[in-house]
C-alpha cells in the first residue's frame, strides 16, 4: 500500500497542478468576457463593415440579437485573456523551469500572442474580403445574411486561422518536449507542405483556389519559423541533426 500510494501521488498532484491551471484560465477568460461588454457593440460594428455594415444583415430569431453580442464579447474575452491562458498552459508544461529557463516562458507567451493577432488580422482584412465577394456574388443571387450566421461565420474564421498561426508556438513546445527537432522538420518539409494545403482547404471557407493559396503562403512561411522556434528550444545540442 504505501508503495502504491507513493506511484500516485505524482499523478494527483499534476492533477491539482491542472486544475488550479484551469481554474486560473477560466476565471481570466470570464473577467475578460466581461470586460468585453463594454465595447462588443462597436466591435460588432467592425465585424460588420466587410458586408456593409449592420443594417445590410437581418435577424430572424428573437434572442439572435443578444446571441451575436455574446459570442462577440466572447472572442474578444478570448483575446484579451490569451497571454493568461498561454501562461497557465506553458507554465502546466514545463514545471520547475531553472531561473535561465523561465525566460523561455515569457518568450513563448509574447510570439504566441503576437502570432494569434496577426494571424486575427490577416483573416480580417486580407482574406475576408475576398471570401466575402466571392460567397456574397455568387450565381449573381441578392443575399441578405442572417446576423447570427454572418457573426459566427467571422468568428470561426478569424479564431481558426488565429489559432493556426500559433504553429511556432507549438512546434515550440513539442522541440522543447524532445517530440520533435529542427532537423526533423526541415527534413519532411514536403509532407508539411501537403499537410498544410488540406488543412487549408479544410480552414478556408469557399473552395476559391485563390483563398486557399491566401492561407498556405503565410502558414507554410511559419512553418519554417518554427523550425527556427525548435532549434532554439533545442539549443546547441541539435545543432548537429541540421
């Protein structure tokens, strides 16, 4: 018994460590949920703009309307409270960090902030206009929107395609778990390039090549960053696997 009790008690442990983690994370994204109350309905008025504005929409569904401003002031809580959600996630992942390491830490929660708006603006104002004219004319049918499915249709787009320029992040993280290397990645980067196309195809909206093409030049120029991110994560000691 005692030796059973002495093989658990690390697992609970990292249990505890996660749920407190969580726990932490959960109450950064409501504060900041809230907080995005105060400034959803002019956020909406931005995400409105690509169709026309918020008179080009129309809602059919008597709670669609604070439906939208949910889900809006949701987002925004997400952004607002992603450098505490990284945080409590790197911080989950690499326990007892030396003082000299910790860095790491801060250095992956800046990138991992800064790659996720970029990846919001390039969705927004690159490829959604494009996206936009494409869906809106096609078959030279009228199209008047419906609010909740024109909000949420914005809202995939720019979390998906934020979340999909975290990849040095990620590949980050796996090089400094021993998952991947620098040399690994540079080696397969002809089926990393397969992989991104179908997801993509998967990621991007309408089945406009010129769409696709949009998302795969930025996520391919990230992919080889991140195998700058991994052989940073790995240090000197990978140097000679490139």
């Amino acid at each position: 018994m005692p030796n059973e009790e002495k093989t658990s008690m690390p697992f609970w442990s990292h249990i505890e460590e996660l749920r407190k983690r969580l726990f932490i994370a959960l109450i950064a994204l409501v504060i900041a949920t809230l907080l995005s109350f105060t400034f959803a309905e002019k956020t909406i008025d931005i995400l409105t703009q690509p169709i026309g504005g918020i008179t080009a929409l129309q809602s059919i569904e008597v709670t669609e309307n604070i439906g939208v401003f949910t889900r809006v002031s949701l987002m925004c809580g997400v952004i607002i409270a992603l450098p505490v959600i990284l945080y409590e996630v790197l911080a989950f992942i690499f326990p007892g960090l030396k003082p000299t390491e910790r860095r790491w830490v801060f250095i992956g929660l800046v990138f991992g902030t800064v790659f996720f708006l970029v990846g919001i603006y390039f969705a927004f104002y690159i490829m959604l206009p494009r996206t936009l004219e494409f869906l809106v004319s096609f078959m030279d049918v009228r199209t008047i929107p419906r609010f909740s499915s024109y909000i949420k249709f914005i809202t995939n787009l720019l979390f998906w395609i934020g979340v999909s320029f975290e990849m040095p992040l990620i590949v980050f993280i796996l090089a400094k778990l021993r998952i991947v290397t620098a040399g690994m990645l540079l080696k397969q980067w002809r089926y990393a390039v397969i992989i991104i196309a179908v997801l993509s195809a998967v990621i991007t909206p309408t089945v406009d090549p010129v769409n696709m093409g949009l998302l795969m030049i930025p996520l391919i120029g990230l992919y080889f960053i991140s195998i700058l991110f991994a052989f940073l994560a790995n240090g000197k000691e990978k140097k000679s696997e490139l």
